[in-house]
C-alpha cells in the first residue's frame, strides 16, 4: 500500500523546520553581503590623516622654536604626546579589523611607530642641544659684553670679539657654513692673544672661546637635527596603511558580491524546486486514478469470499452481497430495511448485543463470531468484522459487516469441548498434582490438586510459560534453568523421569517440596509436550528433619561438655596449686611427728587428684580436639632416665626390678613429642607396676622401621603381674573401662590412662596392642615416629638409669641468693605461694597485680628475673612482657629474663609467650623444684648448664665467626653480603620509615622481615633481636610506640655498620 | 532519520544563536570603556616661563578619591607605606630626605621630586622612564624597596576593604576596583596639584610689585646666563632632558658614582643619554631641598652656584647667587 503515503500531508513540524533552515541560510548569506568594520577602516584613515597633519604641526613648532619664535618647549611636548596618542590607537583600530592581521599591515604599523619613535628621540636630542645652544648665546651676549667693557684690554682683542658679535648676532644664532669660517679665524686669533693678557682676563677669555666653540659645535648639532627631523616621512608608512585597509575594503566589497550572486543562484533554484514539485503533483493524481481503479475490483473479490452487509446506525440493513442472500436464505428485497434483529438465533445474551453495539457507538472496530437464524429456521455461524464509518465531520455514518461462514468449525469445536470436559474431571479428581507443557515450555494443563498444592489457579498459568513461577529451583535454593528441569529433560529425551528430590514454589512464595514424575506427551510418534504427576511431601520431610535436629542436639551436647572440661583446666589448678605449694611451705616449718605424717598424706593425696585432674583434663581435651603436639628436639636416653627414676622409687618399694633395654643402634637426638612420649610410657609402666606383685617390670625399645631421616620405634613394656582376661582385652583400651571394676576398688585409678594412652598413640602416628596372659603377665606394646634431626650428633654414651641429672645440681646451688625478683600475679594465693617460696630462699620479691603494675614496677627498679602470670586483668602477662622489652630497647637495656607462669598448658601459648619475648616458661600449680630450675636456667650469673636451652647472653654487636660457619667459611661472601648491607642500610631504614609514616602495618612488617632476614645472615644478633621486638609491636599498631624503637633501630645499625667496617677493613 | 533530523535543526539553531552572539560581542567591543591618559599641558603662551593657569576641569570627587588612595597604605604589602610617606603634601610634596625610605625602611636610588605641579612635567621621574602620571604609579607600587606590592594585591586589599567598592562603583560603574581607575583617580588627584599664583606668575601676568627688586636681578641674570635655555615653559622646567656637567665633569668630581648616576641611559642604553636628566621644574624650588637627582645638595645657594659651575663654567658672586636665590623664591606659591 507504498501509494497512499504520498498523500499524508508533510506534518507541520516538518514544513517548519524546512523554513527554519531556509531563514538561517538566508540570513547566513545576507549577512555576509555586509561589509563588516567600516566604522573602524573609516576611523583609521581618519587618524592618519590627523597623524599627517599633526606631524606638519611639529615640523612648525620646531621651526618656531629655532628661531626664537617659541621661547619653551611645552607646545612642541604637548604636539609629540598627541602624535604618540595617535599612533596607538591607529594601533588599536587596525588590530581590531578582522582578517586585517597580515604581514603589510604590521609591517606598515611598525614602521610607522619606529618612525614616530625616531622622530620623537631626534626632537628629544634637539630640545637638549638647542638649550645648550641658546644658553650659550645668552652667556656669550653676556660675557662678551662684560670683556668689552673692561678698559684694560686693548682693542686687539677686542676687535675679534666685537666681530664674533657681529657674525652670532646677525645671524640670530643660525649662521651658515660661511660663518663658521670668520668664527673659528676669531677664536684663533683670541687665543694667540690670550697670552699677552692678565690670568684673571685670560680665563674670563677661556670661557668665552669655549662657549663660542659650544655655539658653534650646538648650533651644526641643531640644524642636523633640524633637518633629519623635517625630512623624516611619517606619510609612506601611512600611505601604506591606507592602502592595505583599501584594499581590505575591496575584498569585503568583492565577498559580499559573490554572496549576492549565490543568493540569486538560489532563488532561481528554489524556483526550479516549485516547478518540479507541480509537475509531481500531477502525476500523483493520475496514480489517484489507478489507485481507486484498483480499490474496486479488490471489493468485487471480496464480496465473492465474504458475507457483506452495510447498515445504518440503528442497525437497519441498507445494502447487501449475494453471498448475505444466500447463507440468509431471504431475498435482497426481504432483507434490506430491515433490521438486522430479523437473523436473531436466541443463542446470544443481551450483554453480547449491548457491549458490541458499545464498541461500535466508541468507532472502534467489532470482531466476534455470531450464531444467526436463516429464513427456514436453521442455524448458522459467522465469524463478523463490523467497521464503523464516519461522516467528513467525524460523526458515525454507518456501519460495514464482513463475515465468513464457521458453522461447520463450530460444530468441531461443541465436540472437542465435551471430550475435554471429561478429562478435566478424570484429572481434577485425582489426589496428586497434574500439569502439562508443550515443548515450548508453555502450560497446556494445571488440575484442581495441583492448585490446591501450589496456591495457582488454572486461568492462571495456562499458556505461559510456568517454569520461573513454580520450578525454576532445586531444593538447595540454587537456580535451575528451564532446559534442566524434568519436564524439558523429559521431552528431550522422550523418556520417563522421576525425583523425590524436587521443590516447587507456591503463589505465595513458600517452598513445597515434592516427589514428581515426568512423562513425555506423543503425538503421531512426535514429543508434543510433557505432563508431570507430583504430590507434596513437606510432611515427610519436616519429620526427617525433626530427627537430625535430635541427633544434632545430643552431639552438640556431648561437645559443649568435653569444651568445658578442657577449660577447666585453669580453674582447677589454680586452686590445687595454693593446696601444694602450701603444704610444701607447712612441711618446711617446725612441725610435729604427726603433723608432718597428715602434711604428707595431703601432698600425696594432692598429687593423685592432680594426676586425675589431668588424666581428665588430658582425655577431654582429645575428646574435644583441642590437644596440640610439640615437634622439638631432645634428648631420647635422657627422657627415658627422667622416666623411670620416679617409677624406679615406687618398683623398688614394691621389691620389682624395672629395667630398660635401648639398643645403642637408637640415635640420641630425636624430634617429636618429649611430653608426650613421657605421659605414655609413666602411664603403662606405672600400670605394669601397680598390677604386679612379684618379678619384674620391662622396658625395650626397638627400632622397627629405619628410614633416613626417620624411624618408628617400638616400645615392649612386659610384667609378671596377674594378666588380663581375653574378653577384656577387648575393650581395655576404650575409656571408663578398667579390667573389672573391682579393680579399681583395688588398684585405684580413673580408667583414663590407658584410653589416654592408646589415643595419644594414635593422634602421633603409632599403634597400641597388647598380648596377655591371665595370672602370667602381660605386654603392652607400641609404636612411635621420631624425626631424625637434621644434623647428625655424636651420640652420647648410654645414660645409666640411677643417673641423676645436672639439674638438680643445679637447683641446689645457693650462689645465686638475694636474687631481685618481680613477681607478676593476679591470683592472692599465688602472690602468697610465689612470695613464700621466693624469700624464704633469701631473694627479695615484688609483687605486681596485674600487667600494668609490673610495667610500673620495672620502670623504677631492674629486676634479674620476672615471674608473670599470663591471665592477668587491665593487661596480661603477653602485653606486659612486649611493653618491657620496647622499653628495654628504647633505653638500650640489656633483657630480663622473663618467666611465664601459667596454667593454660596449651601449646599455643607456649608460643605466644615465646614470641611475645618471654624466655622460659613454667606450668602452674607451681613445681618448686621446676620454679627454681626454671629461675637459675635464666639468670646469667648462674654458670651455664647443658642442657639449658635458652640462654640469654648478651647479646653481640655482630657475631663474626658464627655467621662465617653458616657460610660454610666462605668469607668472600660474607664480606660481600656485609658490604651490601653497609651499602643498603639507608635504604632500608628509609622504607621501614615511611611505612612507619603511612602507618602502614603491612609493609611495615615485610620491610622488617627483610632486614631481619639480612641481619641474621650476618649474625647481627643485637639488631635482630631489637626487630623482633617490633615485629611484635606491630600488630598492636602502637605507632607511638614503634617511633622510638625505630629511633633506637637506626642507632643501632650505625653501631653495626661501624663495626662491620672495622671488621672489612682490617681483612684487607 | 528522525534522530538526524532533529540534530540537525538543532545545530543549525546553535549556529544562528552563535552568529548573533558575534554580532553582539562587536557591538559590546566597539563600546569599551576607554580612559583617555592624561594629556600633557597645552601651552599655547609662546613665552620662556609662563604662569600656571588657575582653573582646572576635574572631576572633584575623583580628585578626593585619588586624594584617599594618595595617603592609603594598603597600596603597601605590609600596610605601612602611602604615596604620602614619601610625596609629603605638608612639605612642599617631599620628605626632605636624599633618597627616601620605603618599605621595611629599605631606601631607594634618587632623589624623591615634589608631585605638586607633576602633571606639567613632560615625563615622570628623573630619567623619564614613565610617559604619564598613571604609568608613573606602576614603579613605587611594584619596587621591592618602596611599596613591594603588585596590582592584584592592591586590588584584592581595595576590594576586601569597606569604602572603596561603594566608592569605585559610583566613579567607575563599568569597571569598578581595577588598575586603570585606581591609576586614574590617583594621577587625577595629582594633577589637581597645581601651584598658581606665585609672585613671579603675579608679575607675569602684570603686576610690577609681585617681586622686588633684587628677584628682579636675579631674573635678569637667570635669563642672562642662559639658565632659562632649560628651565622654561609653565613649570620652569620639566619639559626636555639635560645633560648634567656641560663645562665641568659633575661625576668627576663626585665620590661616590652609582648606577642611577647614568640617568637617561639606564632607559636608552643610548651613550649619548649618559648623564642626562629630566631638567627639573623650579617651582616651589625653595621648599624641595635637598637638590638634584642624587639629593647630595643640601642648599638653594649651592645648588645655584654648583648649576653655574658645572653648566656654564661660572663661579657666580655671593651677590649673583642672593639675586637668583631671591627670583627662585618668587616661584613658590602657598601650598595647601
């Protein structure tokens, strides 16, 4: 239908912006026929017609003041100041012409200006000069007048005066070149005379020579200048000007022709345009024609195909096609003027006749089907299109029907309806949830369980496409996409699915979870859709979830219960250890016989319940994961020898033997759990011995797998005690469980150990097994891994069990009385225990109660040892600690040694203590004899034992030697690392500064990292120990703290530089 | 297509707006505001020293605008140092001092001249360097050593401060607190500084018993020397430059030679500027001592005796230098 479009009208905002344009481009081009800057070219000219002028007017002026005419120079000043004034604005007005900026015009402009200024130094120069020249001619009239009158002189000389008189004067002071001769004859004469005459004369004569020379010298000066100046032209640079503005006009002139003509060339087009557009005009109307032409046979063909009718508003028929005759069955006479109420079948309500006759009555076009009644009382279908027609002034006309015969259609249609009816009730009676899709995705089905379930109604979902309403997620709440779901599966694979496992989601947003079936929907061998069955199962589910939550609750349970035995722990020992370091202090007084027999029955009652405590405890914290293992080098003869002694106390009361057997083949220094290692074996030759009457006890270590840098050994401990029944064997090792419960009635015991034992075994690696014979005896036997460490030692000799070690030595040694020892501690008791047990060695002790208070003790006094609690209020022992040694080195002290006293026996806070500083480390409740190991261990004026580990020497400068041996004595490269470090020193002062400055404690720490990584290399060990500090402040982010050991740091690697630099020089 | 049509036509409405906004902006620029310099004496008296005339047309509020801003220290960087420290309208338009002292109590090169009758002197300072009054004010409020400030400042003081922009936006409406009508209304001020009436002008103008008979003398004698040669014109001087030391050497004989010394030349670079000077005014000279550009002359008699000597080769009689001392005396006016 391209044709019609020539006849829309162009819509007003198109002709408006077409016109819009055209009046731009219009204005555009008559404004460019203007000649622009007139007003300023006409200015121009004016003022070089003025500069012109007034430069005459100076050349007059000059002239008037040579000779006399002018007697001051105020007019000719005034006349140069104007010309200047002039000058700039002929400067101003032709940089304000537009496009005028070429090279003449500058070039004009300078010249002119140069010339003005010429000009106006030349008048500077001849005003100076000609001043000079008159004030010569006064002083000459002057003087010359005075030497005439003198009578003295004799009229030889007076004679060449009076004749400088008559040549100056006659000449009013402008004489010519002629002049000049009779003047210079003169003054020669003058001076050849000037000897005969008096000094005071001669020099009166001097002066008049001179100012005549001055006269004669100005006056060729000034008529020079004269003539330069009246000869200088202004007028070429002027003319010049005028000519290029000139011609500038010309161009503009010239433009603005041209535009005029495209103008013209413009219209004559636009003319052209009106023309073409007529012609066009004509041409569509012919088109018009052919169009109408056209219409006509379209509505021939129509009325071949359709029923067509047209009425009037009321409704009464005014024309009719044969097709309307024949489908009627009444004539054309019959039917027109006749209302259309006459086909009236009665199927149809009042309301379908009311709302289409509303939407005809609004203009709107009317589509529907319509079942009539023809002449002979038959029934019929049409499917009708009424389209209502308007008059020219936009009021109803009438009304045009289009209608084609359904009647067989309808009756299809009246037939499918009844079989679905059916099956609408098969499903909507059943008591799971049906629905259907077709393969793209759209409901086709949706029965009456399936919206009792889901909250949707059929109306509501039937064709769309349902699966992001109720489908689109799986029951963990993740997206499922359509083509996952089993419906789409279903289709694509043309087979059954089914889940129990699947989540539907109802109108209201809930979740219901249900068991879905999926079954492809054929037709003619060709997938058409899928139908799912589903029913909801929440109820099961809710049920399954009661049971988890049950079992969840009881486990739940049992762990909150092993968590809070684990942190009995504190709780519990705190008080035991008032209880035994009391008793120690009770059994150190005077007491009686008695006395002392219930102080020792308190004690060893204490410690039994201390070895339950911790059996518990131990067994606890397994049961709560939370049990930690070293992984340390030691001294495998030597644990064994700390092992047995106590055992070997309690064997030889009992009249047993215990023995070891280690093979020497066992390497010495072995790395694992000492503790551990030691807990295990006290426990099973402990139960070996308490379950033995007679013979003996046995201790041999195997190796049973050697590796290189590993083994697993295998510990054997066999008695000859009263065995153990098959049945029990069984479960010995499971806790709570003892060989029978008399037993423990017997024996005593918590039944932990060997549970303890046999757990502990495990979580290490090993395996526990036993082999026994009931009233012969018994072996328990394990193993163990041990690493090897990584440097070989000799190995000692074998260690004699009765060997006691260097320690107790040690602990016995008095040489260290009087010691001054800080004591920091919360706990009253222990503040009492640690006081008694302290001075009553003869040491002098202060007690802090917290962390704060042990800083404030430190800052006033030094202390050899610090004792510090680490559960402390206001600060703990781990912050107390880090403050003193940021104090210490702030003042470049030398350390304290720092003991933690603790009862939390985990092993991260073993290493908390270590890196937060502290050198040694004892468990509470306190073991006197451990306290004062641990004490002596680190105090430096104790003499060093070996097996003291940890040491605090003071610390070196830079230990040369160690740092070579690490080296493997490659001295060239240390020398080259030190060097390095000399060299790199500031740079990395330098970043550690300004991550201090950024506060920045990331950067910070690796920065520090690095150096300390360096200073190691060089066994710096000063500065090392020094970052490590503020490695350990770090963290804090106490930047006002770090300032000052940043300070220190700096001065510190100054010292080390400077001994490094010794150190380099004397090996060259 | 839409789209394009409607940028287009949007475009070409920019355009349009664009074309008459040029057209606007040269109407507007051909109407800025232009304030004449001030232009030098038009003196139409032919004769060797002619009277000052007695009226003036200035605008008299400006005049007692220039006249604030003449004694306002804010033209200062630190606020201490007016044109009145220096140009002391209580005495004769000098501070008496041989070079005067600026700012921090810096001191300057020359000199300091009178700025009364400045507006009749054919350029500004000794050695001319300033064409009018306005340029003039460009040098003290830029020296280091004087006022130590710069335009914007001065602008920025004036703004910030509470009379002036009510002041300047009645005087000045279109520009308002700007260099130009600061520079205008100062240099207005101080052509308002004339000096007329004085004895000598009286006798000009034909009164025989203005002077007595000894000035009378001295004015003979003045015109007789050739003195007059350079000190003519309305204010007896201040119209052309001179060389200082014809007959004798001045700078010969001088101790102490300094950079300004060279006089014109610092301006030229010219040789034969060396040495060259403003020839000043010697109206009121009486009262403007001490002399010469380098202020090293204490008195009016040795300055008259030093001027014979050095420009004319004469050492004049103690009567001579009373006569002409007396006629200088008859050119100073009453200052107020």
């Amino acid at each position: 239908m391209k044709f019609i479009s020539i006849y829309r009208p162009i819509s007003i905002y198109r002709l408006s912006s077409i016109i819009f344009l055209a009046i731009t481009l219009l204005s555009i081009l008559i404004y460019n026929t203007y000649i622009k800057n007139l007003e300023l070219e006409d200015n121009l000219l004016a003022l070089s017609k003025q500069a012109s002028t007034l430069n005459l007017e100076i050349n007059q002026s000059i002239f008037f003041n040579q000779f006399g005419i002018h007697q001051n120079y105020d007019n000719l000043n005034y006349q140069v100041f104007e010309l200047e004034k002039i000058q700039r604005k002929i400067n101003d007005s032709a940089t304000l012409i537009q496009d005028l900026n070429n090279a003449s015009i500058t070039h004009s402009l300078d010249a002119f200006k140069s010339n003005i200024d010429k000009k106006i130094s030349l008048i500077e120069q001849l005003k100076s000069h000609y001043a000079l020249f008159r004030n010569s001619a006064y002083f000459f009239h002057t003087l010359s007048q005075e030497i005439l009158s003198n009578h003295l002189l004799s009229n030889l000389i007076k004679t060449p005066i009076h004749q400088l008189q008559r040549v100056l004067l006659s000449h009013s002071y402008n004489y010519s070149e002629s002049s000049t001769q009779l003047i210079n004859r003169a003054i020669s004469k003058l001076q050849t005379l000037s000897s005969q005459i008096s000094s005071k004369d001669k020099k009166q004569l001097n002066l008049l020579i001179k100012h005549v020379q001055s006269l004669s010298l100005y006056g060729n000066k000034t008529r020079n200048l004269v003539n330069l100046i009246t000869a200088s032209q202004l007028s070429q640079p002027i003319d010049t000007l005028e000519r290029v503005v000139s011609q500038h006009y010309m161009l503009q002139h010239k433009k603005s022709l041209a535009v005029q003509k495209i103008l013209f060339l413009l219209l004559s087009l636009a003319s052209i345009y009106i023309v073409f557009l007529l012609f066009n005009l004509a041409k569509q109307s012919k088109k018009l024609n052919q169009v109408l032409l056209d219409l006509n046979n379209q509505q021939f063909a129509l009325n071949q195909h359709a029923i067509v009718s047209s009425s009037d508003l009321q409704g009464n028929i005014t024309a009719i096609n044969e097709k309307f005759c024949d489908i009627a069955g009444y004539t054309k006479e019959e039917l027109i003027g006749n209302s259309h109420k006459i086909l009236k079948s009665g199927f149809h309500d009042k309301d379908f006749f009311t709302s289409m006759w509303n939407t005809l009555a609004q203009g709107k076009v009317w589509h529907g089907e319509i079942k009539n009644k023809t002449k002979q009382n038959e029934f019929y279908w049409v499917s009708a299109t009424i389209v209502p027609f308007f008059h020219g002034t936009g009021e109803l006309s009438h009304y045009i029907a289009i209608s084609t015969d359904i009647t067989l259609q309808k009756r299809l249609e009246e037939q499918l309806l009844s079989n679905q009816s059916f099956m609408d009730k098969l499903t909507n009676s059943m008591a799971q949830g049906v629905y259907a899709i077709d393969t793209e995705g759209l409901c086709t089905f949706w029965n009456k369980e399936a919206e009792r379930i889901l909250g949707w109604s059929a109306s509501e979902l039937i064709g769309k496409n349902i699966h992001n309403l109720i489908h689109f997620q799986d029951t963990y709440g993740n997206h499922v996409v359509s083509e996952q779901s089993i419906l789409q599966k279903s289709i694509v694979n043309n087979t059954h699915y089914s889940s129990d496992k699947n989540l539907l989601t109802h109108k209201n947003g809930t979740d219901v979870p249900i068991s879905i079936t999926a079954v492809p929907l054929t037709e003619n061998n060709k997938v058409i859709g899928s139908v799912a069955v589903f029913s909801d199962i929440s109820k099961r589910l809710a049920n399954e979830q009661l049971l988890k939550q049950a079992i969840e609750t009881a486990e739940h349970a049992s762990r909150a219960k092993s968590d809070f035995l684990a942190n009995m722990s504190h709780e519990i020992r705190t008080p035991m250890n008032g209880i035994i370091g009391m008793t120690d202090l009770a059994l150190d007084t005077s007491l009686d016989k008695e006395q002392k027999e219930y102080l020792d029955i308190v004690k060893s009652s204490s410690f039994s319940l201390l070895n339950i405590i911790n059996d518990i405890l131990d067994f606890s914290k397994i049961e709560a994961g939370k049990l930690d293992f070293e992984y340390i080098e030691f001294n495998f003869p030597h644990l064994l020898s700390e092992t047995i002694k106590p055992l070997d106390i309690r064997a030889k009361q009992k009249d047993l033997l215990l023995t070891v057997h280690l093979p020497p083949a066992i390497p010495s220094t072995l790395v694992g759990d000492p503790t551990r290692l030691k807990q295990i074996l006290t426990n099973l030759l402990d139960n070996a011995i308490k379950f033995t009457q007679k013979g003996e006890v046995k201790l041999t270590v195997s190796i049973q797998i050697a590796g290189n840098n590993k083994s697993c050994l295998q510990f054997d401990i066999s008695d000859t005690g009263i065995g153990i029944s098959e049945h029990v064997q069984e479960s010995i090792f499971n806790a709570f469980s003892q060989v029978d419960t008399s037993v423990s009635r017997e024996y005593g015991g918590t039944g932990l150990g060997l549970s303890i034992s046999s757990q502990l075994i495990h979580l290490m690696g090993g395996e526990i097994w036993l082999k026994s014979v009931q009233d012969k005896g018994s072996t328990f036997s394990f193993t163990a891994w041990f690493d090897f460490p990584i440097q070989t030692k000799e190995i000692p000799a074998l260690l004699s069990i009765t060997q006691t070690s260097t320690d107790d030595s040690a602990t016995n040694d008095d040489s260290s009385k009087n010691l001054n020892i800080l004591v920091a501690e919360d706990n009253p008791i222990n503040q009492k225990l640690a006081f008694n047990l302290l001075t009553k060695k003869g040491h002098h002790v202060i007690i802090a109660a917290n962390g704060i208070k042990a800083v404030e003790q430190f800052k006033q006094q030094p202390f050899d040892i610090i004792l510090m609690d680490f559960q402390m209020p206001e600060m703990d022992g781990i912050e107390a600690t880090q403050v003193i040694r940021s104090i210490e080195a702030s003042t470049s002290q030398q350390q304290t040694p720092i003991v933690a006293m603790t009862a939390n026996a985990m092993k991260e806070d073993k290493d908390k203590a270590f890196s937060a500083g502290m050198d040694g480390y004892i468990s509470k409740p306190i073991d006197v004899k451990e306290l004062f190991n641990t004490i002596y261990k680190h105090l430096n004026k104790n003499p060093s034992q070996n097996v003291t580990k940890k040491i605090s020497l003071p610390l070196q400068i830079c230990n040369w030697n160690i740092a070579l041996k690490r080296l493997a004595d490659d001295t060239e490269l240390l020398e080259m690392m030190a060097s390095m470090f000399i060299d790199e020193s500031d740079n990395y002062l330098k970043k550690i500064d300004e991550a201090v400055n950024a506060q920045d404690s990331i950067r910070l720490k690796q920065e520090i990292h690095t150096l300390k990584g360096v200073c190691s290399t060089l066994s710096a060990d000063k500065v090392e120990q020094l970052l490590k500090t503020i490695e350990n402040v770090v963290p804090e982010k106490q930047w006002t703290e770090i300032k000052p050991l940043i300070t220190t740091l700096e001065q510190e690697i100054k010292i080390l530089i400077r001994a490094l630099k010794n150190r380099l020089a004397s090996h060259k | 297509m839409y789209f394009f049509k409607k940028t287009f036509i949007f475009l070409s409405f920019i355009f349009c707006s664009y074309i008459i906004y040029l057209q606007i902006n040269i109407l507007l620029s051909s109407q800025v505001e232009n304030v004449a310099p001030s232009s030098n004496y038009s003196n139409k008296n032919t004769q060797a020293i002619t009277p000052i005339p007695a009226k003036q047309n200035l605008n008299k509020a400006i005049v007692l605008l220039g006249r604030r801003l003449f004694f306002e220290t804010r033209l200062s960087k630190n606020d201490t140092v007016s044109c009145a420290s220096c140009h002391n309208l209580h005495n004769a338009g000098v501070d008496g001092l041989v070079v005067s002292a600026g700012i921090h109590a810096q001191v300057g090169t020359m000199n300091a001249p009178t700025v009364f009758n400045s507006s009749l002197n054919f350029k500004q300072f000794w050695d001319g360097r300033a064409n009018t009054l306005e340029d003039q004010i460009d040098g003290p409020i830029n020296s280091p050593s004087e006022m130590d400030s710069s335009w914007p400042e001065v602008i920025e003081k004036l703004t910030a401060s509470g009379e002036y922009p009510a002041l300047f936006k009645t005087l000045y409406p279109k520009q308002g607190i700007t260099e130009q009508s600061i520079k205008n209304a100062i240099a207005t001020f101080e052509r308002s500084l004339l000096t007329p009436d004085s004895p000598f002008d009286l006798y000009l103008k034909g009164q025989q018993n203005a002077i007595n008979k000894e000035a009378k003398k001295g004015y003979q004698l003045f015109t007789g020397l050739g003195c007059i040669s350079c000190h003519q014109g309305v204010n007896v001087g201040g119209n052309m430059f001179g060389k200082m030391g014809v007959i004798h050497d001045y700078f010969a004989d001088k101790k102490i030679i300094t950079e300004a010394d060279l006089g014109r030349f610092n301006i030229t670079h010219k040789n034969e500027d060396k040495y060259l000077f403003k020839v000043p005014g010697l109206r009121n000279v009486e009262l403007t001592a001490p002399y010469f550009h380098d202020g090293q002359t204490r008195t009016l008699k040795s300055a008259v005796q030093k001027m014979a000597y050095y420009q004319l080769g004469v050492e004049l009689s103690e009567e001579e230098t009373r006569f002409i001392k007396a006629f200088l005396k008859t050119l100073t006016a009453k200052l107020d």
